[in-house]
C-alpha cells in the first residue's frame, strides 16, 4: 500500500516529476511530462501498478524498511534519505536533472560506512499501470517498450528479471557509489544518450544553487520560504512556461470519498497567484515565460476565457475515470484529465489581470499584446459580470452569484483603469469607472449580511466562504472596514475546525451538497494562510503569526504541503505538493515580515 501523503518527497525536472516515499520507493511517474499517462502509478492503486524501490535488501515476508533521514541537499530538489542498519550505514540520493533531451530520474546509492546489502526492485507498468512492457536487452542496456514509448534502465550493477519485475541485488562499502538511470524516448527514436550520473548530479546542484540566489527575500521565515520557491518552480513546465497545479491525480480530499481531481494542468487562478509570489521574491524571467504562455493559450479567442489549460496551452482536457485503479487507500474514482476546464468562473479574470498588473508595476517589458488581452478582458467582463458562475472553488452544484467572483471581476476592472491611466493602454477610463462603482455597490448590498456583519458565499445565502477573506488583501475594502472585521470574526466562528484551521465552506448537516458533492473534506490549506494574512492586517499580528507557525508545522519534514488537512485524520490530503498551499505560504511570509510579526 502507498504510504502517507506526507510520507513523499518530490524531486523533479521542470517538465515532470517523482514521489519518493520515505522506504525508498518512486510510486508516481508521468513520463515525458506531468500530464503523460504514469509508468509508476502505484500511488493510486498497488505495486502491480508500478514502482521502483531502492533501499536495504530485507526478507520477502517484512515491510520495506524507512530511511532513518531525509533532506534535501541544501536549498535544492536533489533528495538524500539514509538508512541505518545492523550492517552499517547506507544513502540514496535521487534527483532528476533539468534537461534538454530525454528525461532522466537518476538514483545513487552510497555506502557511508559498513557493508549494506541493497535490493532495487523495478516494476514498469504503463499507461497507469495497465499495460506491461516489453522488457529486453538492447546493446548491453535494458529497454522497456510499449506503444509509443520507451524507458531505458541503465546501471553497472547486475540485473535479473524475474515476476515481470528487473531486480538488483549489491552490497556497498563506504563510499561506494552505484548508480541507477531510467531514461524516457519516443520508442521510434534510436537510444538515448548513455547518462552521466555524476556529472549530472553535480549540473542539478549547480541549477539550482543559482536559481535559488536570485531571491530577495532575507527574512526570519527564509527557510519556509525558498523551499516554498523550489517548489513552485519544480511546478513549472520550462518548455512553455505553463505552470501546474500539483503534480498529481485523484489524491483524495476525504480519504475513502469521491472528491478526486487531476490538477496535472495550469489553472489560470493558480499560475497567476504563483506567478505574483514568484514577482515578489525577485524571480521575472518565470514572469516573462508564463506571460507569453497566456497570451499563447488564450490568443484569438479571450471572450471564450478557460479556467485551465494543458501545460503547453491545450484547450480540450476531457475528464475520463481509470477503473483499473482502485485509487490512494480505496479513495475512487481516479480521474485523469479536468470537465471543469468549460466551466464559467468569473474570478479568473481578476486573478489573471491581477498578475499581469503586477508584471507592470515591477518592471517586466511592456507587452502590446498583453495590453490589448486585459482590455478585452474587460470588455467580455462588462457584459457577463452580472451572471452567475461556479465560482472559484468549481463547485458543481447550481450557478451562483458568488460574492468574491465578483469582487474580482472589481478587481479586473480597477487594475485596467490603472493601466489606461499610467498611459500604457487606451480605453473608455470613466465608462470603466463607473462600472467599478457599480459592482462595488452591487457587492456591498447584495453580498453583505448587514445582520451577522459578514459578507456571505453568494447574493441572499446565509453560507460563509473563505474566499472572502481575500477583500481586503485585493483592495476591495480597507482593513480596518466594520464589514470585514466582521466577515473575518465569522468565519473564524462558522469556518474553523477545533485546532483553528479554516474550511472553504461548509459541506455537513444542512449545507450538504452546496457543491454538488456527497462527502466531506479538510481544512483547506491555503484559506488557513488567508486568515494569517488577515489577521495580520487587521491588527491581531500575534493571532497571525502564532496561526502561520502553527501552518507551518503541518508541513512534512522536507518542507512539502497537499491541498488539505484532515483534522480528525490529522493528516495532510488532497494533491501533492499543491501550488495553492505553498503561493499562501510566501505571501504570508512576507507580510509578517513587514509588519515585524515574527518570535525571535
């Protein structure tokens, strides 16, 4: 059985991306991209689904057993886990190099004292785990070959297949170093490279060491901070600049429940929000690559505005379940690909005119086209913003008038008035401005519980939702506003689980089936960060800063954050690593930081 969430590490090459859990074994791998079908999706079902365990050799009948340590080598995506045993000492280091050609995941196996026994188990299965390979011998190198793919498994070590599985069996003394290659080509293509582990060892860590010295942030919470980055970046698709919302699929947000999604894809909301965290810690050349990203994926046809798009800026991403795979601990279906690609969210617009103000304001090229996207924006926004939508958490229950869809739809069009005014763009500016004023009055009156002092999830319901916390931080109303010290008060009321994280909305009792779906989930993460931020902002700095700690201890011990935590569980949950929780994280950092709401 897959371990826990948080059991997993993420090493990754800027295209695509492993899990490792904590006993040495890759249980998910998408080759040659995030969204390609899986050779280890063991993840989601079993080890007949694919895996790839190195660690020390143990009898037949025992659980593998877990590394006594893990890290990351220094501020990199290069993972070390070492295991003690009654033999000595023995380190894995796995890392996948940022590439030009063929994808690589390398494994190193190092002896640091004694001599260790060590067993590599490798199982290729494809296309999530349905389909089994041809494995053969090729020139002195092991291939596998299914369709149109290929996976070349290149080692010094000797090999043996045996139960459709290629096994290792080595000892290795004090530094000692065996190596270990899967390489993904197109079956057609001749074989690629032989692979220079060590070189490319040293190459990964000089990549990443010279990304991570372009940040500017140097504040008490660095340490969260640039792992946070790393993340982020590990996320992004260097060919096309797209960015992904998790590397993974259908990882549960109540474990045994439905709510199951594929976020192998670039949401508009989650890659603007990235994007702003990136422009704020000084990394503008990713800026550059996903704004021309957008104006790809978008171009000629911005009235039909998608929520999401594939990685290279793909429109049609239908939504298929894999009944094959019983899914993470029985939690079925397994999705792949996303049907809430067409729906109609209204936020997106803002987070997106958001992001390319930000782009302009700190000093990213002037780009005509960009300009020309946010006035049209704008004017699609003008005729539709009074429809209702799905709303930023795509619920699939009824359309309605969420409230802070439309406080970004205010958002869209404030940031565009902004642009016409600083002379870089020309439109109808007090046309514009008055429908600014329109829908700050619609929102105020329609959105707002003047009885409870709260805004409410959507025009006349009584429901909260954490996505109002957001008002102030987008400039909607001032901090200090009755109405959203009030909605912060409630939600921390009606929204919070007993150890003071935050839910999106409420899915029990009489609110069940507000989004369309039976079952339950956990604190959302990055809602639990929107209240940080607020509290911070409305003067409560030591609440804040002892609820951010308080967030950040729920991170695994490499740093990594799901979507969700499940209090009653006391686990994390829902896709691994998330954008969504990690973006919150940095923007939290960095108010706290200004405001000196920090220990220490």
């Amino acid at each position: 059985m897959a371990g826990r969430i948080e059991d997993y590490a993420l090493i990754g090459d800027m295209q695509t991306a492993a899990l490792v859990c904590r006993d040495g074994t890759v249980d998910w791998l998408c080759l040659p991209r995030f969204d390609s079908h899986a050779i280890f999706a063991g993840l989601l079902g079993t080890e007949e689904h694919g895996f790839w365990r190195i660690g020390p050799a143990h009898a037949a009948d025992a659980e593998p057993p877990v590394a006594a340590r893990r890290s990351y080598r220094g501020d990199s995506l290069i993972l070390e886990s070492e295991w003690d045993t009654l033999r000595g000492t023995v380190r894995v280091i796995d890392f996948m190099p940022p590439r030009d050609g063929a994808p690589q995941l390398i494994r190193i196996v190092e002896g640091v004292s004694g001599r260790v026994p060590m067993r590599s188990a490798l199982r290729m299965r494809f296309s999530y785990g349905r389909v089994v390979p041809w494995v053969h011998k090729h020139e002195g190198r092991t291939v596998a070959v299914a369709g149109p793919d290929s996976v070349w498994y290149d080692t010094h070590a000797e090999t043996e297949g045996k139960e459709l599985t290629t096994y290792s069996d080595f000892t290795v003394s004090p530094g000692e170093r065996v190596a270990f290659t899967l390489s993904w080509q197109p079956s057609h293509k001749e074989a690629p490279p032989l692979p220079e582990p060590e070189q490319s060892l040293e190459a990964t860590e000089d990549f990443w060491r010279e990304w991570v010295e372009h940040c500017t942030y140097h504040g008490p919470y660095r340490e969260p901070v640039i792992r946070s980055l790393i993340t982020l970046k590990a996320l992004t698709y260097a060919p096309t600049g797209g960015i992904v919302a998790a590397p993974t699929t259908s990882l549960p947000e109540e474990i045994g429940g439905v709510r199951n999604w594929d976020y192998r894809y670039t949401w508009l909301r989650d890659a603007a929000i990235t994007l702003s965290s990136l422009l704020r810690t000084g990394y503008r050349e990713e800026a550059r690559a996903w704004r021309e990203w957008l104006l790809r994926a978008v171009a000629g046809d911005p009235e039909n505005l998608q929520i999401m798009y594939g990685i290279a800026g793909e429109r049609e991403l239908g939504e298929a379940e894999l009944d094959w795979l019983p899914g993470y601990e029985n939690s079925a279906p397994v999705r792949v690909g996303n049907g809430a690609a067409h729906q109609l969210q209204l936020d997106v617009y803002g987070e997106v005119t958001e992001a390319l103000h930000l782009a302009h304001m700190t000093g990213l090229s002037r780009s005509d086209y960009a300009s020309l996207l946010q006035l049209k924006l704008i004017s699609y926004l003008e005729k539709h913003w009074q429809e209702p939508d799905e709303g930023i958490w795509e619920v699939r229950g009824p359309r309605r008038h969420f409230v802070h869809s439309k406080v970004m739809a205010w958002v869209a069009v404030d940031r565009t008035i902004k642009l016409i005014e600083s002379g870089d763009a020309h439109g109808p500016l007090e046309r514009w401005k008055e429908l600014r004023e329109d829908i700050h009055r619609e929102v105020c009156e329609k959105g707002y519980d003047k009885e409870r002092n709260t805004f409410t999830q959507s025009y006349g319901s009584r429901e909260l939702d954490a996505s109002l916390l957001l008002i102030p931080q987008v400039g909607f109303l001032p901090p200090d506003d009755k109405r959203v010290i009030g909605t912060v008060e409630a939600i921390q009321r009606e929204l919070s689980t007993p150890d003071g994280f935050i839910l999106r909305y409420p899915t029990q009792g009489e609110n069940e089936g507000v989004d369309g779906l039976p079952g339950d989930e956990g604190a959302f993460l990055a809602c639990s960060f929107w209240m940080a931020d607020d509290l911070a902002m409305i003067g409560r700095v030591d609440e804040a800063r002892k609820l951010f700690e308080k967030l950040l201890s729920l991170r695994n011990d490499l740093g990594l954050l799901a979507e969700e935590w499940d209090p009653r569980l006391q686990r994390q949950v829902g896709n691994f690593p998330q954008a969504f929780s990690h973006v919150p994280l940095i923007d939290t950092a960095l108010r706290l930081t200004a405001s000196g709401a920090y220990g220490g």
